[in-house]
C-alpha cells in the first residue's frame, strides 16, 4: 500500500472509522440485550464466550486498523465532541419528543377525550419530570458522582 496519496489516506481513514462506528453501534446494540430495558430490539442469545470472542476480535480490528493508520504516516484524530454535551442534547431531543405526548400534539392522531387529556399530561410531566431531574444533575457539580 506504499505511495498512498492524500485523498487514498483520507479513504482509508473514513473507512476504518466507518467500520468502528458500525462495530461499535452493533455491539452495543447486541449488549443492550443484557439490560434491563423493557424496549430491547435485540434477543440476547450470545454465551459468554461469544461475547467474550466478539470483544477480542474487535479489539483485534481496531489495533490493526490503527496500526495500518500510523504505517502510513496518517494519524487518527482526537475525539472534539465532548461526551456530556452529546448526551445533554440527546436529553434535549427526547425532551422535545416527550412533549409531544401532551394532549394537544395527540389530538393530530384523532380525538382525545378528557380522561385521555388527564393521562397524557400525566405521562408527560412524569418523564419531562425524570429527564430534567437527570439534566440538573449533570450541571449541578461536573465530575462528581452521585
């Protein structure tokens, strides 16, 4: 692979990187299937030495990619985004989807009679309720465990 030229090196780059990302959502997709979660899209039906063999082989791939990467002289770039702030605006978005479970974004999916009224705003302060104690407790002391 000797006389790479930039666009080349960016390829192969954005390539690794794609496959990481790809890897790395899937497995924590199939992993998602140990919680406790009430909403798994995913059966887990891995041993533990399946499990084991996954995270090996992907460890694996990744050294070999970045080695592959620094043979060539390229480097992999820092993470810029920081990890709080990414979940943060995710906490913003569900934010903004539960709201739409208010009784006046329902009415677009058909009537809503009172009773449905009373449950809707009750589901919906709930969440909102949980979702912004969780965001108030990211910024009230950054790096202290609670």
């Amino acid at each position: 692979m000797a006389g790479l030229n930039e666009n080349h090196r960016r390829h192969l780059l954005l390539t690794f990187q794609h496959v990481d990302e790809t890897l790395s959502r899937t497995y924590a997709a199939v992993r998602q299937g140990q919680s406790d979660s009430p909403f798994q899209a995913l059966k887990y039906d891995i041993t533990l030495d399946q499990d084991r063999l996954i995270a090996a082989y992907l460890n694996e791939l990744r050294q070999a990619m970045a080695r592959i990467i620094h043979t060539h002289g390229m480097t992999i770039p820092e993470p810029q985004i920081s990890a709080l702030w990414a979940f943060r605006n995710a906490l913003l978005g569900i934010s903004n989807t539960i709201e739409e479970l208010r009784p006046q974004y329902m009415a677009g999916y058909g009537p809503v009679d009172e009773s449905a009224k009373a449950d809707l705003q009750t589901i919906s302060a709930e969440l909102l309720n949980i979702l912004d104690q969780l965001g108030q407790s990211l910024t009230e002391a950054p790096g202290r465990d609670k």
